[in-house]
C-alpha cells in the first residue's frame, strides 16, 4: 500500500470512479484535459489496488521526453529518485530495478514485450497515455493487449488515457469499457492572431513574433515550430536581438536527452526562457514558468508513398485539436497569451484532427510483428482504425522480398533475425545480413537517432564525426551498436543458413572490401534507392524510376553512384537528405540477383537500320550497354518487326503505289466492312506476324523493303476470291472521255478524283466506281489545275454553275475552248482541239 499523500490536482476528484471502474472490470477510459495532472497521479493511484498484487504497471508515453519526465516527476512525489519505485525504459536509457513497480516506456516497448512474452507475466496493468497522438506503436500496443487480454490474461487491466479524443469510440474497442471523465484546471488564455505574409518565411515572422511577446508580456516563451531547421534558424536570427535575461533553448527530438531535459526546467530566478520547439512539446510536459505560447500554425508529418517505398516528411497546417493542445500550454500555471500566426477564421479551416500515423505509415514493422506473434492478417486484431490495405500490399511484398517472411506470411529464420534487432525493417535486414554487424548497426543508428554525427547528407562523413563523438548520448549510441550487431552474429551462428543478401564471396579480399562500405553496407537495407548520376550536375535517377537531387555544391553531387536513405519532398523535385558514395562493382556484386540483362532492338533512323544492343538494368538505372552484331535470317526479320511494333509504321517507306493500294482497301473496309480487311494502324501493327514477316528477306534493314514487298503483304491480308474484285470496286484510275487516265483518291471516306473540267466535255453522267454505286467526287480543274468546282452531280453542274464558270475562265485562259453547251463539245487535254 502506498502511503505517501499525494498531491491536489484536477484529475483527484475523478481517481474514485476510475478506482472502481479497474475494481470491477479489466478496462477503462480516463478523459482529461491537458494539465490534470492523470500522468503522474492515476499510475501512482493504482499502487494500492489489490489486483494488482506484485505486478507492475507499464506506463505508455509516445515520446522519450515525455517519459523520462513522468518518471521523475512521480518517483519525486515519492521522495525517491527513478529507479526505486517509479522507472523508466528506452532506447539508450533506462533506470530499473528491481524494486520497480512502475515502469514508464515509450510506446514501442510494449509490442516488443508482448512478442517476447505473451501472457505479459508480471505486469498487472497497461497504461496508454496520450492515446489522442495516435502513433503507429501506440495503436499496434493496443491491439496486441487486447489480443493478450481477451486469450491468456482476462486479469491484465486496460488503461486509456487521453485529452482530445471520442472516449466513446475507444471505450467501444475495449468492450464497451467505462469512460471517466475529469474536468481538469486550466487558466484563461487569452487567443491573438497575426496572419504571416505569403513572402515572408516563417523563421522571420516567428523571430519577429518573439522579440514583441518578450517585450509586451511578462513570463517565458514557448514557440512552436514545424521542424529543427526552422528552429536552428529561428535561433541564428534571434541572435544578439534578445534581452540579456532571456535564454534561448531549442526542443525538438534529435537532440540528446540531457538538452531536451534543460529545455523543459524552469527558468532561474531573474531569468525568462524562451523555448523554440517542435510538436514534441504539444502534450505530455509542462514548461514552468510559460504563460506566452506563440504557434506557427505548422507541423512536420512522415507520409508514407507505397508506390515508391518512400517515408518523406511534408510540412501540414496543424489541426485544430493540436493548436488548441499547444495554445493550452499558456495556462498550465497562470493567466497566460497564445498568439497565433494565421488570421482567426482560418482556424475553422483546419482539419478537426491530425490523421492516425496508422494510415500514413510504412506498415513493414507492423506486418513484420504479426508475424513473429502468429497474425498473417492484421485486420484480425482490434484496430481503432484498420490499417489500409495498399500500405499492407506494400509491406507485405517488401517483406517477402527481404525474405523476412514466406509467401503465405510466416516469418523465416531472416525474419526471426531481423526482429530480434528492433530496428525498422530495411535497418535491420542491413545488420542481419551485414558481415560487419557493429559498423552496419552504427549506420542504423545515425538514421533512427536524429542528430547523431551532425547533419551532413554524406553518411561517411556522419559516421566518422559519431565515431569520434564523446558526448554521452553517443557513446550511448555506440554501446547499444555493439549490443546489436553482437545480436545480429549470434543469430547468424544459430541460424539455419545465412540471410539471402549477406554479400557473395568472390574472394575473401574482395568481400572484405565490399563490406567495409557505407555505401555497400546501406544496399542491404534500400536496394531500390541506388541513385545514378544523370546528366545536369547534383541531379539523379533512383532504381526506383523517382529523381532526386542534391546541392551542386555538395561534395556528394559529383558521385557516379549514390545509396539513398533518405528523401525530403515530393515527385522530382526530392531533395536527398542522407546518403553514401557507392561503386558500381559493389553494386553489381552485392544486388547481382537484381540485375535484369535484356537484348534491346532500335532503330536507327540515319541508317534506317535496326541495332541490336544488350542492356544491363537495375530497376531503372541502366548500368551498361553494348552493341551486338546486327541480326541476319530469322533473328533480323523477328528484329525489324520488334522495331516496327515500337517506333510504328511511320518507319518503312510508303511508296506510291502501296500507299495507294492500302487506302483502296481501307475505304472498301469502311464501306462494306468484313472480309475486307482493316487497314488501320492498330490493326497492321497487331497483325505484322501474318501480313509483312513471311516477305522480309532476312536483313535488318528497313530500306531493303520496297514497294512491292509491302504490296504483297498488303494483298496477302484480302481473302484470295476478293482479290480479283479490288480493281472493280476501287480502280486505281479513271478513265476520262478525252483519253486520260486520271488517278484516283482515296484519302477520304468519299474517293475523289480531281480533273481539268475540258476533260470532261460531252460525258452526261457522273462518274462513279463500285459498279456505278458510289459518285467520285469530282474536284473540277482549271488548265492551270487550280480548283474551279467541287461537285457530286456532274450533269447539274453542266446545267448549272457551267455559264458562270464559262464567263470566268474565257477571260482567264482565252487559248482554251469554253463551249456554251458542254454536252455537245469534244473532250480534250490540250489548249485548242487539234487541226485547229
């Protein structure tokens, strides 16, 4: 029983009900506003109860600062310091014994100990605070509790906590759990708003927003900001611009814990703080001493892009429950201001909350996990909301491809090895297959742990600086690298067989030298995002068709050959954050499964030849090329219709006469349909195998095929009884009374025959083809052949428009005969009849 008296806060009234609701049955939902104080006084409430016998109680925080907080800040209620009573547990850090009865973790934990023990034995009851952030971890421990809690351990008491969030729903997903709701305490806040220009960064407008609220109000600072960047240059423009009782200190998750510590303590006596920090401040703390809360009004959010297997973060408008969370925080201990940098009706067009990570996330690990406990679907476990079934696709086949898991989701002796490593799936394919596990799981560590080696985009150059890095949260870092790819060579010793992408063995020299490499060690984990130089300078092509880029000026922009492991933006405009200089053999050798050699045809449209070059492919980097020796027989005639089928028929040479023959029959397909064939471009492409293969001659050379082969193939597609019908139906010319043979066209649904008119002297019928069925439009000439009149009634133009034309074209061509009464004239092609 715990006897010390705790303090008075908000949340006290309401530890009765909730006392009772765990009494009775196994879960619960506690509602309560920011500041209630449900943090530090419901773990320590719970001590006494007697279900909990000598189990102990997990605290969930979705943040290391959050938790290491509440751990002090309960083991001081206690007159003790963390590791007596009260604990703590992350990554790098902890303070446990075993006198530990309260255990505060950050979210991930738990999933990780579910997986190790399933029945959870010596653990009484889970606390999920904060639940509204809802983070991937976060929603997967909850499932994975409810799962243990409803098979093997109907004991294990439930805890949701949470500020902004639909007790209600949650309460549903606990079996109809009792909510209890507390008021909470908080002090008026006092909401200002100054919209930002469109010109102006945000860096200069919270700058400016800081030097006003330090001189016009009284207490410390808290400023949200979306990310270290606009806090890094936050500060620099602050610089010399602040009163000298005012401390600058940044927060946000890269930095280490004593820093992150410093920021969130009170300031001395005679001094004003003021904070510049990211969303890691929205929840969970509270800053003494703030009563001035200033918001950019913005946030930086992972997104997760299936199609490219990309995590990227994009820069969002907050919601309006996390502005109300962060505008809360003037009120903590005294009347306080937010100020808001956006007009005061834009808040009413912010979304209502910010999007579970659920379904935003690489759902890899999740799916990775499942299986290791035994869950080939997730959508089997009790999700507030079900992870989207793309995102699983994505992951699944991700999985299967790192050979982590079978084809019908069961985990693999690799998979086993990977979630041993607790690092995201990629990282920990690295180091499970890395023959130098430590230098692969220091690389895992520079990419999980923002901030580690600085923050230039060359992983080398990170890696070097971690290396030497004496500050304890490296050499934190460094320890718990060790300890993993000490792990990963135990499971290597005890596997079965080694993972699948463990680098080949050509040589003992060579693989030593092929795994020494940031860059070859970083292939194992994003195969897929080996980057090629392309033409303009600091521009890239990944494997993965996306194009990035990098500063010209950045020493890495020179490289041949790049190992991406991490993208900020969106589509081409990528920018590479974090990456490491690779060779093209190591490529070759580490991803030789990957590589895709292909026989490629093209045409060369100087020489109107076919080429024939053999390619060597990583996704859509091409790596080389080589001309093969141009094709003869059989190969070269498959070559020239391979080359036909893509570049099209625009490629061969349409003669007069083949050209001719293929609209004749074209407008016979039209006009009569079936049998006749179709002569359109699908159509001739679809069919090259029958109609234009059995008459090439073996070479590849498109020039080689003249006229008559192509007229042949051509005729080949009419069925032999029509083929002796074409010159009937769609003669090639027509025969005129003055003794010309005039041609034919058939450019248009309508054939079209365009003659001089005196060729048409005495004819008292239109012309027509199709056995006297279909009109030729007549295109009637003058001598100089300049259109005079287009018509489709020959004796009605004669009648007609004829004595117009005659008064027009006497004056114009007086050498020609321009009979009044064409009817009666003779037909002739020259100026005057001959005799006269």
């Amino acid at each position: 029983m715990m006897t010390t008296q705790l303090p008075s806060l908000p949340v006290t009234e309401a530890l009765p009900a909730l006392l009772n609701a765990l009494s009775n049955g196994a879960s619960a939902v506690l509602v309560a506003p920011p500041g209630a104080g449900k943090t530090t006084l419901v773990p320590l409430a719970l001590l006494g109860e007697a279900w909990r016998g000598e189990g102990r109680i997990l605290l969930l925080e979705p943040r290391r600062l959050a938790a290491r907080a509440a751990a002090r800040r309960m083991a001081s209620l206690l007159g003790e310091e963390p590791g007596g009573t009260v604990g703590y547990a992350m990554r790098m850090e902890n303070r446990v014994s075993e006198r530990t009865k309260i255990l505060v973790v950050t979210e991930g934990v738990l999933s990780r100990m579910i997986l190790e023990d399933a029945e959870l034995q010596g653990v009484s009851a889970v606390i999920f605070d904060e639940f509204h952030e809802r983070s991937l971890d976060g929603d997967f421990g909850l499932a994975l509790a409810l799962d243990v809690q409803g098979a093997l351990r109907p004991d294990l008491r439930l805890l949701v906590m949470s500020a902004t969030i639909d007790g209600a729903r949650v309460a549903g997903l606990l079996g109809d759990a009792p909510v209890v709701t507390s008021e909470g305490r908080s002090f008026p806040v006092e909401l200002r708003h100054r919209e930002r220009s469109a010109d102006m960064r945000i860096e200069e407008a919270m700058a400016t927003a800081c030097r006003d609220m330090l001189a016009q109000e009284t207490g410390s600072v808290l400023a949200f900001l979306p990310g270290q960047r606009e806090i890094e240059r936050t500060a620099e423009l602050l610089s010399g611009r602040l009163p000298e009782n005012v401390d600058v200190a940044p927060l946000f998750g890269g930095l280490d814990g004593r820093a992150q510590d410093a920021a969130i303590r009170p300031a001395p006596p005679g001094r004003r703080k003021l904070v510049l920090a990211t969303a890691i401040a929205e929840t969970s703390i509270t800053i003494d001493g703030v009563r001035v809360v200033i918001d950019s009004g913005l946030s930086r959010l992972p997104k997760y892009e299936p199609a490219t297997g990309l995590t990227r973060l994009e820069t969002v408008r907050v919601s309006r429950a996390s502005a109300d969370q962060r505008a809360g925080r003037a009120g903590r201990t005294e009347p306080g201001v937010a100020l808001r940098l956006w007009r005061a009706e834009q808040t009413a067009a912010l979304p209502a909350f910010t999007p579970p990570e659920i379904l935003e996330a690489d759902l890899s690990g999740l799916l990775l996990d499942c299986a290791a406990f035994g869950v080939n679907d997730p959508a089997s476990l009790a999700f507030l909301d079900p992870p989207p079934a793309p995102a699983l696709a994505e992951a699944r086949d991700l999985l299967v491809e790192l050979h982590a898991i079978d084809d019908a989701g069961r985990l693999t002796s690799t998979g086993k090895a990977m979630r041993r490593l607790s690092l995201p799936v990629r990282l920990a394919h690295m180091v499970a297959g890395a023959k130098d596990g430590v230098a692969a799981a220091q690389i895992a560590m520079l990419l999980t742990e923002r901030g580690l080696g600085g923050t230039s985009v060359d992983l080398d150059n990170r890696l070097s600086r971690f290396r030497a890095d004496r500050s304890p949260r490296a050499q934190a870092a460094r320890k718990m690298a060790e300890r993993i790819g000490r792990s990963a060579a135990h499971g290597r010793a005890h596997a079965a067989s080694p993972p699948p992408l463990t680098p080949p063995h050509k040589g003992e020299g060579d693989s030593e030298k092929l795994t020494a490499s940031t860059g070859a060690l970083l292939l194992l984990a994003y195969p897929d995002r080996v980057a090629k130089a392309r033409g303009e300078y600091g521009r890239f092509v990944l494997a993965n068709g996306r194009g990035a880029m990098l500063d010209a000026a950045d020493p890495l922009a020179s490289q041949e050959f790049l190992v991406v492991a991490d993208l900020q933006g969106k589509a081409q405009n990528a920018r590479i954050a974090s990456a490491a200089a690779v060779s093209e053999d190591e490529v070759r050798t580490l991803l030789a499964d990957r590589l895709e050699t292909a026989t490629e045809t093209v045409f060369d449209r100087e020489r109107r030849a076919v080429r024939v070059r053999e390619t060597v492919r990583l996704g859509a980097i091409r790596l080389s090329e080589r001309q093969l020796p141009a094709p003869k027989g059989v190969q070269a005639d498959r070559a020239v219709i391979d080359a036909l089928r893509e570049h099209g028929l625009g490629l061969l040479d349409w003669e007069k006469g083949p050209q001719t023959l293929r609209r004749r029959l074209a407008w016979l397909h039209r006009g009569l349909g079936s049998p006749w064939p179709d002569m359109s471009d699908d159509a001739l492409l679809g069919g090259l195998d029958d109609w234009l293969l059995p008459f090439l001659s073996g070479e590849a050379n498109l020039a080689r095929i003249d006229g008559q082969t192509l007229s042949n193939g051509l005729m080949s597609r009419v069925p032999h009884d029509l083929q002796r019908r074409i010159n009937d139906l769609a003669p090639t010319h027509f025969d005129a009374p003055s003794g010309s043979s005039v041609p034919i066209r058939y450019e248009e649904d309508q054939p079209v025959l365009a003659i001089r008119v005196q060729e048409l002297f005495g004819l008292d019928r239109h012309p027509s083809i199709a056995s006297g069925k279909v009109p030729l439009t007549l295109e009637l000439l003058s001598p100089a052949h300049r259109p005079i009149q287009t018509t489709r009634d020959l004796p009605g133009f004669w009648r007609g428009s004829w004595a117009d034309v005659r008064a027009d074209m006497r004056g114009r061509y007086p050498k020609h005969v321009w009979p009044e009464n064409p009817l009666e004239a003779a037909a002739t092609s020259r100026a005057k009849p001959r005799g006269k």
